[in-house]
C-alpha cells in the first residue's frame, strides 16, 4: 500500500505542474496590460509600474513564473492588491463557512441519495422507485440557484422558517448558524444527491444480480440480511468515487450558493476577487481549490484501493 | 451545479467486422434497426426530444413571437405579474418578461450548442491523436486532461470567463475548453480498442495513411458515445451558462439571459416572485430535455446500461 500511495503521488506530479501553469497564465491571458486592467485606466503611472514590479511583469515570463512558483511552494501565494492581506490569510479567514457549507450538503446530499437508492433497487418497479428516478432526473436537471430561489421563496419569505440570507458564525450562536445553513445546503445538496442515488441504484441493481448474492439467498438468509450484509458493501464501493468527484461539484456550486446567500466563505471571496479584478487574490483561491479537489480524489482513490480488497496495488 | 460532464461515460459496444478489408466498416442496419425501435420505445427521449424543438422553434422565430422588444423599458408597467397584456408579467425596467424568456433562448441553446461544438471537435481530434499514436503524444495529451480535470468544472470556467472579461463569446470559450478532457477520454479509450481491429490493421496493410485510418476508418466508428455524451455536455453547458450570466461574469445587461434574469428577479422575490421564477423554469426544462434525451439515445445505444 505504501508503494502504491507514493506512485499516485508522484503521477500527480506532472498534473500539479500542468495546473501551476494554466493559473499562472490566468493573469497573461488578459487582454492589453494586466496591471492597466487591474488599477483601471485612470490609475496614475506609478502606480501602476509599482504593480508591474510586484507582480514582476517586467520580467521574461519563463522567470515571472518560476519566481511565482518558488513563492507557491513556500506557502506565499501573494497579496490582495485591494487590501494588502496576505492570500492565506484571506482564504483562512473565509474557510470557515465553506467547510461548513460543504459538509452540510454531503450530509444532506447522502443522507437523501443513499436510502432513495437502496429503496429504489431493492423495490425495482415499485411506486418508491418510480418517485426515486423521476425525482433523480429532475435534481439533475434543477439548477441550484433556481432551487435556491424556490426555497427562498417558499420557507424564507413565505413560512418564514429560515433566514433569505446572512451567516452566523456557529461560536456565536450555533442554533442560528445552522438555521441558516439548511436551505444553502439543500440547494447544494440535492443535484449531488441526484447523482449518488442514481449509482447507488445501479450498483446495487447489479450486485443483487451476482452469484454469491444468489448463494446467499439460496441458504435461506432473509433479504434484509442478504442485502445488508452481502449485496450493500460491494454496492457501495463505486459510490466512494462519485462522492469524491461530487466534492468538486459542491465547490464550484458553493461559489454560486454563497454568492446567492451572502456567506462570506471561499466561493463569494473568489467572485468579489474577479469583479474588483484583484488578480494575486483570484490565482490563490483558484489554485488553493484545485489542491483540495486533487487532494480530495487522491484520498479517494486511496480509499478505494483500501475498501476493495480485489485491486492489487502491488 | 452538477458537472455530469464527468459522468454518464457510455458503454457503446461495437461489433467486430467479419472480414479483414481496406474499407470503412459497413454500417450494420440491423443495429441501427434495434436501436431505432429501443429509442422509439424510449418515452423519455421523446419529451426531451419535444422540449428541445419546443425551445429551438422559440429561439429561431423569437423576432416573430416576442410580443415586444426584450429591451424595451417601460416606466408605467415596472414589476407587473402576468396578465392579459404581459402574459409572464415584466420585470424592473418594466421589459416584457415573455419577450425576454424568448431572446434567452437564443443564448442559452447559441452557447449551449457552439461551447459543445468547441469541447467536441477540440477533445474528439485530441483523443484520435493520443489513443492511435501514443507513446510520448499519449502521455502529454493525457496529462493535459489531467490538469484540466483537476478543477472543479465551475471553478475552472470562473477564472478564464475572469481572465479574458465577462462576455458571451468569452463565457462560451471557457465552457468549451472545460468540456474538453471528457471527449479526449472517450475518444481516446474507444480509439484504444477499435486500432488493434482486423479492419483497422487492413487499412494499414494496404497502405492507408495515419490521417486516413483515424479520420475515414476510426472516427465513423466512435460517433455513437460521442452523441450520448454531447447531448448530456449540452445540458451542462446551457447549466453553465446560467450559472456565469448569474454571478454576472456571462452575458451582459442588457442582452436577455436566463441566468442574469434571475440574478436580478432575486432582489424581487418576496413581492414579485415571478421575475425571477419564470426563466428559472426555462433553464430547468432545456436541461431537462437534454438529459432525457441523452439517457434516452443511451439507453437506445446499449440496452444493458440501465442508470
């Protein structure tokens, strides 16, 4: 296993080169002069050749980059041009409701995805099912932000059960931090959770069709301890993945829904860094997004390598 | 939002052919014959199908429809709800919100359709190249892929739409460069397993050139998932779309977008909730019709590939 981890890690090594470039060439891909765009066109001339030399734009692009990259691996990832705060600080100081956030709509998320999926395939044709696919299809299809708008309507304007917008800090007042998170992590949550229950249904569809799942109940074993003890561990090893993969789903829908819902977290850092063109403060977030994602689909990986004892990593 | 560009990869089965021939492989019309009956059996499909024409007609003849110009401000008639003059109500400035659901359509299904049309021609000649060559042209098209999918599909097309500046043409690019990884992976795995076929190797042996077994002998042969998934990609796409013209980094004001629409119907939405609600379902049903059709025509494809 030891072997294994440290081969995945260095394949990710050429990736995370690739993915240092692209964010680095985010700020050449502008067009006319970065340093123009970012102070605007009445910013008087030393201002801007002070940025130019911060930023090292008046240097050759292979040493901007490799200055760029030197500072990266240090753990420097810049400054705000706008408020002078350190990019690591910025994103530590926003982590807080994102994390949140994230957690809460893969709570929501599984917890709606895995019973539907279960129901579904173990009562094949049945009304659960029919409601469980129908209702797949259209969480697909539901953009989060028009169900965010739904709910608002419905359970903050209407019923008024939770607040439209706002976040409270839960070592302030927990109860009300968590009052307003449910409707952000529902419309987070649900086209993820689509996606769990559609494959958990087909994986468990096609365990239950498997010889062993047979043998089991050929010995006269009752189904709920047929499924719960044979057909659900294997049926749930795919799953892992998606839930993995849909960890990068939920952080790029996070930056719509905090955007939507006023939560100071990462995704409503990124969008007020791209409308105030604050350039050093969009590569940090953006890079520090991909390392967790890359992060989060190595641990995947390796957890799948640990929970199916049929991959040899050898 | 979903990125079901990474998911729904279908399993397309293709048959060998029975003779070692030069020629590009016959069509097998009892195939197409069985997938035709599954996909006229596929319900589904068919209401997608209607959507999307339903759509497409409305964004085609929307000069035609639009009962005024989606531009066009009206002081007298602000946040009207639906009523016999203005049959989904109007918005803020007063504009016709029906009008603007109308121009929408264009939008949405013109990236929609070009930013799909970017990620398949781009990602389909990628995944040719990298799956028939490889070696050394394998490794740094595949590790490309790599780095692009290392984003967050959302994430990814925030920072080039941030780059090059918010605007339609900018927001398709970037939603087709985040498209493309997917097709260079179908491909190429398809291409993987069709270049060691009997009709692959005559080509060769009868001295076909490298651009001419890709382009005339493999690629007729991979169109089926390709189809699949960039029907599914459309769906994405028009999601993608609506998500940049929300937070504001697509289409600018004051061009009719669904997305923006119900970026600014939000700030109404305790007293007028219909200015927002109204392009939220047309965003809904275009996704939607794309994904059944998608499903659909995968289901037709390969009858043993029940998602």
């Amino acid at each position: 296993m030891g072997g294994y981890v440290i081969r995945r890690i260095l394949v990710m090594l050429p990736v995370l080169f690739l993915v240092s470039v692209i964010i680095f060439m985010l700020i050449h891909l502008t067009p006319g002069d970065p340093a123009l765009m970012m102070l605007g066109e009445e910013a008087n001339p030393q201002a801007l050749a002070a940025l130019r030399q911060e930023l090292g734009l008046d240097q050759p692009l292979p040493v901007q980059y490799a200055v760029w990259l030197g500072r990266v691996l240090r753990g420097d990832l810049g400054r705000s041009i706008r408020t002078n705060q350190p990019v690591t600080e910025a994103i530590g100081q926003r982590l807080p409701p994102t994390v949140e956030l994230t957690l809460a709509s893969l709570i929501v998320s599984l917890g709606i995805a895995l019973p539907a999926g279960i129901v579904s395939a173990t009562r094949r044709g049945s009304r659960a099912d029919i409601v469980s696919t129908v209702g797949s299809l259209l969480g697909v299809s539901m953009p989060n932000f028009f169900l965010a708008v739904l709910l608002i309507f419905i359970f903050a304007y209407k019923l008024r059960w939770f607040p439209p917008i706002g976040w409270t800090p839960p070592w302030e007042n927990l109860a009300e931090n968590l009052r307003g998170l449910v409707l952000p992590a529902i419309c987070l949550g649900a086209a993820a959770a689509a996606v769990v229950a559609r494959l958990t249904r087909s994986s468990l569809l096609e365990v239950l069709g498997q010889d062993y799942v047979r043998t089991a109940r050929a010995k006269g074993l009752r189904e709920s301890k047929v499924i719960q003890g044979h057909a659900l561990k294997n049926a749930l090893i795919p799953v892992v993945t998606i839930v993995g993969l849909q960890v990068g789903t939920l952080l790029g829908g996070a930056i719509i829904i905090e955007s939507l819902f006023s939560l100071p977290g990462i995704g409503k850092l990124v969008v007020d860094s791209i409308f105030q063109r604050d350039f050093p403060l969009v590569q940090g977030v953006v890079l520090f997004l991909a390392l967790v994602f890359l992060g989060t689909s190595l641990l995947v990986d390796l957890l799948y390598a640990y929970l199916d004892p049929r991959i040899h990593y050898g | 939002m979903d990125s079901p560009i990474g998911e729904s990869v279908p399993k397309t089965s293709v048959a060998a052919p029975s003779v070692l021939t030069a020629a590009p492989r016959p069509r097998e019309t009892s195939g197409l014959r069985a997938f035709g009956r599954r996909f006229m059996r596929a319900r589904l499909a068919w209401v997608g199908l209607l959507i999307i024409v339903a759509f497409a007609l409305m964004a085609i003849f929307a000069p035609s429809l639009a009962p005024y110009d989606p531009n066009k401000q009206s002081l007298t008639q602000l946040l009207q709800p639906p009523n016999a003059q203005h049959w989904l109500g109007t918005d803020e400035l007063g504009r016709d919100i029906l009008s603007r659901i109308l121009y929408g359509a264009r939008v949405s299904l013109s990236v929609g359709i070009i930013s799909v049309g970017i990620a398949l021609v781009i990602g389909v000649v990628l995944g040719l190249i990298s799956g028939y060559f490889g070696g050394w042209t394998d490794t740094l098209i595949g590790r490309g892929t790599d780095a692009l999918l290392a984003f967050p599909a959302l994430v990814l097309a925030l920072a080039i739409t941030s780059a090059l500046g918010p605007s339609l043409t900018n927001a398709m690019l970037a939603i087709g460069v985040v498209g493309i990884p997917i097709y260079v992976r179908l491909t190429r795995g398809q291409v993987l397993a069709l270049k060691e076929r009997e009709f692959v190797e005559g080509a060769r042996v009868a001295g076909a050139s490298s651009p001419r077994i890709i382009f005339r002998h493999i690629l007729p042969n991979v169109t089926s998932p390709i189809i699949v998934q960039a029907s599914l990609g459309v769906a994405f796409a028009v999601l993608a779309e609506a998500g940049l013209s929300f937070l504001g980094l697509g289409v600018q004001p004051p061009t009719a977008s669904w997305g923006s629409m119900i970026n600014t119907g939000k700030n109404y939405l305790e007293m007028d909730p219909w200015v927002a609600i109204v392009p939220g379902i047309a965003i809904f049903l275009t996704v939607l019709g794309f994904n059944f059709l998608g499903d659909g025509i995968r289901d037709a494809l390969d009858p043993h590939l029940k998602l």
